[in-house]
C-alpha cells in the first residue's frame, strides 16, 4: 500500500500493489481484479471505494480511497476491549455498510477488525475485498481451498461450503464479541485447530459484565446455524440500533441483576447432531490477512450531504461552546477583525470527502511540500454546512468578503505570488475546535513554505 496524491484532482489517495513474486499468478491476478471490480460495484460511505484499477511496466495497482482514521484491529491492539455503547454504534455502521455489499449480491468472506477502518470521526469503513465472491460466482481459487482467516471464519465457511451473507454477520458477530471482551472468541494451538472450535461450541465466555440486551443481539448473530442467526445484516443493524435507543437501564448499562460474567451459550441444541468437518478442506486453509489505514475521496456523483459540527452554533454567536455569553477564539486562532487568524502557519495535504462529507485533512509541515494553507478562519454557521460540487462552500455569499481574494493577499508575505492562488473553505478541526478554514492552493498544486502572516 503507498500513499499517494492524484496530482490533476489533487487529493490523496492509496495505492495498493501486487506483490512482483505473484503478479503473473493467473489466480492472484484474477483476484487482484475481482477486488476492484467487487469495490467498484458498491456506493456506500462504510464501503471503501475504488477510483481506478490498471497494470503499467508490468505492475498491477488498484487505486481507492484514503482513510484518516485506524484499523479497529489497531484500536483493540491499543486500547483492549471498547465499551459496549460504543461497540455498537461501530457493529452498526458495520452491519449497514455490510447490506450494501450484499445488495450487490457479494459476499466480503473476511469480516474482521483488521479490514474495519475507523475514521477519525468514528465512522466506519469496510475495506479488502480481495476474497469477496459474486453469489454466482465460481470460486477463484484451487477446488477444496479455503478462503478467509481462521479466528473470523463462519461454521459453514470452515465446513467447506459456499458463505453466504449470514457468514459475513456471523464473522461481523465474532468483530463484535472481542470488541466487547478484549479477547478473541477463540484461541488454539494451530489456525485448524481455532477454526474447528466453533463447529462444536460457541465462543469463549466473556469475563466481563455485560447488557443482557448487547448479550443477546450479538448471541443471536453467532449462532453455528446460519437459520438461527439474524436473516441479513440489515437486521442485524436494526436490533444494535434498538439496544442503543432503548432506556439506558435496558441497553447500555447493565442491571443490577446482571451477573458478573455473561456466558455466550451457542453449543448445539440438545439432540442435534455434530456438523461434519472436511478435514480436507482445512488442510488446503489460506489465511488471507491485512487492512490499509485510508482517507476518503469524494466522487462527482455522490450525493450531497450535511456536516453538522459541534459547537457551530456557539462560535457564530461568539460563545464558547458550553458557555454561553463567553468570548471565544478556536485552538491557535486569535480575532482579526470579521474572523480568526492563525496564530502558527497551518498547512494541509489534500482535501478530501467520502460521498459528500467533508473529512479532516492531514496536517503537513509547512517546510515539506503541501497543497493548502490556512490564511484565515469563519465559526462554522448553525447546523453545519452541505458540500455540493456546484456550489462550492467559497461561492457563498457569507464567506465571500471573509475568504475573498483581497483578505488572501492582505495575509500574504509574499502578494505578488499568492494573488493567483486557488481559495477554497473546508471545515477542519484544531484541537477541540472546528471553523471553517479559508485556504489557499499555488497553481502548479504542491507548495513549500508558510507564504500567510502569523498573528
């Protein structure tokens, strides 16, 4: 994976490339291409997407979007277990952007925390398609083989049979259990012997102190039989989103009566027989692993959408969010005249959205090459702002004096340089603060140095 910037619509992307050892593997080639083509199939903003898939000298690359943000896997690496209010709201997003994959009749195959991407926002992104599977498709690998990485593999999946939608909640179920516990579901000697488990039994139990209502809703998407299991991802969206909104004393905290460890209790219903295992099928098991950490893009023909930040409403009328009637000035601005001015250069790569929504850019040293710098600052109007390709947020009125050509120049050092400049406004969080930035690009793209006073 490379971070790059497509330099004629200057944002930045990712680059993922083909190993040279595999590139004229007909089968990891085939697969290359099914990733993009999968990506390319689907228009959601908790599905990564895809801008362009081509070879060149020889090197096969698939260009898509760059997340600001980390890998769930990341997250739990760092922080162990998450809270359970905030686990669901992430297995949320995730189980939506899920139906949309399956709308389009794919099946991702590799649902787990390393391939969900958390934006800096805490939106989430599901990424790697490189395993996903048309329904009707046939198999792009060796007959027998198994696609997918062990701890998150589906009964039906470790069985040797086709996964379906249900194996991506199960496997979403699975993301969910060790966001909560801080642990793997299941644990073994060797990748056969982890994937086996779960034939047999459900899950670990979880040592901690759980909602009965969590409990449920992420016991019933684990269930060995895929019919006893949410009938889509969509349902199971819809049961988190009704544990989050049910009265606290049902959903997120636990009630007093709640026994200290909950117990995930997912063996087979008594009098069933055990599934059979193809002992084959495993020996050919592929671990297919990875996630890349990417911004987002905004594509021509996505929709509009509305950017509602906090404290908005405060800074347009002049109070400190939370306290009303207070002076304000956002994290390293202080008032010049009608607006805010940095207090320190403010440099940025590209500017970049996902289906309408503006996201942070990446701050760059302004003695390294960059693309935008702040000149000056506007509090952000009440309610937030609507990106709209044919309305640029600098053609408002409101912004027209405050980002104007002339307010560009009387920041400049060098006016005579800068007079040419691109202007553009983009909504973009200092610290604890968010203001929509007046910012400035050279022509030729990419620039080095501070060229705006400091106040």
């Amino acid at each position: 994976m490379w971070l790059s910037v497509d330099e004629v619509l200057r944002r930045t992307v990712a680059v993922k490339v083909m190993l040279p050892s595999v590139a004229d593997d007909p089968d990891f080639a085939r697969r290359f291409e099914a990733e993009a083509t999968a990506m390319a199939r689907i228009n959601h903003p908790a599905v990564a997407s895809i801008h362009d898939f081509g070879r060149d000298q020889g090197v096969l690359y698939l260009v898509m979007e760059f997340v600001d943000g980390e890998s769930l896997a990341q997250r739990l690496s760092r922080d162990g277990r998450i809270a359970p209010d905030e686990t669901m709201r992430l297995i949320e997003q995730a189980a939506i952007g899920l139906q949309a994959v399956h709308d389009q009749g794919l099946v991702h195959r590799d649902i787990k925390p390393a391939n969900l991407l958390v934006r800096r926002n805490g939106t989430v992104v599901i990424t790697d398609f490189g395993i996903a599977r048309h329904e009707a498709a046939s198999r792009l690998t060796v007959s027998g083989a198994i696609l997918g990485t062990p701890t998150y593999l589906s009964p039906e999946q470790v069985r040797g049979e086709p996964a379906g939608p249900q194996s991506d909640v199960y496997s979403l179920g699975l993301v969910a259990y060790e966001c909560l516990a801080g642990d793997k579901p299941f644990v073994g000697d060797s990748p056969y012997a982890v994937a086996l488990q779960r034939l047999q039994e459900g899950p670990r139990t979880i040592k901690v102190t759980l909602p009965v209502p969590v409990q449920a809703a992420v016991e019933r998407a684990l269930a060995i039989d895929p019919r006893d299991r949410w009938p889509s991802a969509a349902a199971f969206a819809a049961a988190v989103r009704q544990v989050l909104s049910g009265p606290p004393s049902a959903s997120i905290a636990a009630p007093a009566q709640t026994p200290p460890s909950l117990s995930f209790s997912l063996s087979p219903k008594p009098g069933s027989k055990r599934l059979p295992v193809l002992l084959a099928a495993l020996t050919a098991l592929l671990v297919i692993g990875g996630g890349a950490i990417a911004w987002g893009v905004l594509g021509d023909d996505e929709p509009d959408a509305l950017l509602q930040m906090p404290g908005a409403a405060a800074a347009q009328s002049g109070g400190q969010p939370g306290k009303p009637g207070q002076q304000w000035e956002p994290e390293l601005f202080t008032t010049c005249g009608d607006a805010y001015c940095p207090v320190e250069p403010m440099c940025w790569g590209g500017m970049t959205a996902n289906s309408g929504v503006p996201l942070p850019p990446r701050r760059v040293d302004c003695e390294e090459p960059h693309y935008w710098e702040t000149f000056r600052a506007v509090p952000l109007p009440a309610g937030g702002v609507t990106i709209d390709s044919d309305a640029p947020l600098i053609e408002r009125d409101d912004l027209a004096e405050s980002c104007s050509e002339q307010a560009m120049t009387s920041r400049s050092v060098e006016p005579a340089k800068t007079r040419r400049w691109r202007r553009d406004a983009w909504p973009i969080p200092v610290g604890a603060d968010t203001t929509l930035h007046c910012i400035a690009s050279a022509p030729g793209g990419e620039s080095t140095g501070g060229y705006f006073r400091r106040s």
